[in-house]
C-alpha cells in the first residue's frame, strides 16, 4: 500500500508539472499572438515612472483582464477595452501591474506554483498560497492609490475588469492569468 501511496503521489506531481509547463508554453503564445499597445497611452508612461518600472503593454483578446508575467523581459497583457479606460483608470491599472514587475512578483507566482505542484496534495498550503496571492493584491492595490491619489478611478477600473467576467478557466496558464480576489480587493479599497 506505501508503494501504491508514493505511485500516486509522483503522478499527481508530475501531472501537476506538467500542466505549469504548458501553462508557462501558454504564456508565451499569448504574448507572440498579441500586439503592441500602439500607441503607448500617456497613462501608462506615468504608470511607469511612478512604479519605478516598466514592461513591454500589449493587447491581447485572449484575456479578460491585465496580467503580468516574464523576468527578464517582462509583459504586461491588457484585453482590447483598456484603450477605451480613462487615463486616470488607465495610470491606475498600468501602475498596479508595473508595481508587480518592480516587485518581482512573478518569481513568487512561478516558486508557488512549484511547490503547489509538489505538494498538490496539501489543502492548507493551497489555502496559504491563495492567501499569500490576496494580500500581495491589497498591497499592491494601496500602494497604486498611494501613488497615483486616485482612489475612486482605481476602483471604477476595477469594477470595470471585474464586469468582463473571467477567462476560461480550465486553460493550462489559468494559474497565472486570474487575478481573482477582486470583490475583496475592491471591499477593502472602499473600506479605505
């Protein structure tokens, strides 16, 4: 039975691995098959100087909502309808994302879902994480309100990209193009 316990859990590791490689191969589709944010709104440029960082803007059909991936040559994916954001929404969501590259929150996003897929079996560290990945959000949120000391734009885009609805969610990158936890973001945003 130990032997048949430890067949179980290697497949369900490697099954596991395997499903954040093509998420990792699915990113990087996404990101050929999408085009530049052309021309590069005056928004997104304050954005960056306030972050203290950059990244390559595209837009992409294929998500609801922004998402921000890569290391070395990060890329920020936003869906068509950014274009059409208010400049100060569009700051908003541009900072919030440049703040995760400054961060270098995707290296923790790719280290959990590491150990999420060695430990697949553990409902309290999937709990952990999901935890981890909703105060991540909070902070980042406050720190865009602080910076750019625009709240109520902030959570109009918010509210904006909560209305589009979610991506498909049984998709091998599901796990780094769902930003979830926006009912409690935009909760603590008002409470502020």
């Amino acid at each position: 039975i130990e032997s048949m316990l430890l067949v179980v859990l290697a497949a369900g590791m490697a099954l596991r691995l395997a499903w954040l490689g093509a998420g990792l191969v699915s990113l990087a589709r996404l990101r050929r098959s999408s085009v530049p944010l052309d021309p590069r709104p005056t928004a997104v440029e304050r954005a960056a100087e306030l972050a203290g960082a950059d990244a390559d803007f595209r837009v992409s059909p294929r998500v609801a909502r922004p998402v921000t991936f890569g290391f070395l040559r990060p890329v920020v994916l936003v869906p068509p309808g950014f274009a059409s954001f208010d400049p100060s929404q569009q700051a908003g969501v541009a900072a919030h994302e440049l703040l995760h590259v400054a961060r270098r929150d995707w290296v923790r996003t790719l280290a959990d879902e590491v150990i999420l897929s060695v430990m697949w079996f553990h409902p309290a560290l999937w709990w952990v994480v999901d935890q981890n990945r909703l105060s991540t959000e909070q902070v980042v949120d406050k720190e865009v309100v602080r910076l750019t000391g625009a709240r109520k734009p902030y959570l109009e885009a918010l509210l904006k990209l909560a209305a589009a609805g979610r991506g498909p969610v049984l998709q091998p990158a599901s796990a780094f193009l769902t930003h979830g936890h926006l009912a409690r973001r935009v909760a603590l945003l008002v409470q502020e």
